[in-house]
C-alpha cells in the first residue's frame, strides 16, 4: 500500500491511469481504497492510498524488485503530479 498527497483538485483516475499506463510487467493490480482529507494533510492537498499488487507467476519476486516497482511508480507520479509521498 502507498499513500500520496496531491493537489485536492487532481481526479484519482488520472493517477490510476498514468500508473496502469507504466506499470512493471508483474503489477496485476492497482486500486484506490481511500482518499483522506483533515488533520495532518495540508490544506488544498488530499491523500489517496493505493493498493498495488504485484505477481510473477514464474518465480517468487525479491524485495528489492518490489522495491524498485513501487520507487519508480512513485516518481512517475511525483513528476506528473507533484504527488508526495504521506509521512
């Protein structure tokens, strides 16, 4: 699970979308499952939590590559929405 804070005016679907768009070969899932404005997420930003599951069906994934999935997915989003990591 990842927690971003955007822009309270981003629509979630985009976000969806830019990830199902890059998404590795071994994410079969990416869901929101909630979306949190109030105490403790600036005013103007919301956060949205995703779901990611990962599978490869030939072998059993290291850490470090589901690592590296969720660090890239995470840029991406951070360049083309300026989304945050929550703390």
């Amino acid at each position: 699970d990842v927690a971003l804070v955007v822009d309270t005016t981003q629509p979630a679907q985009a976000l969806l979308d830019a990830l199902d768009a890059e998404k590795s070969p071994f994410v079969r899932e990416i869901r929101l499952f909630d979306l949190y404005q109030g105490k403790g997420v600036p005013e103007g930003r919301k956060s949205l939590a995703f779901r990611i599951v990962m599978q490869d069906t030939d072998r059993t994934l290291t850490d470090a590559e589901a690592d590296l999935a969720i660090t890239k997915m995470v840029e991406l989003l951070g360049r083309r929405f300026a989304a945050t990591i929550r703390t």
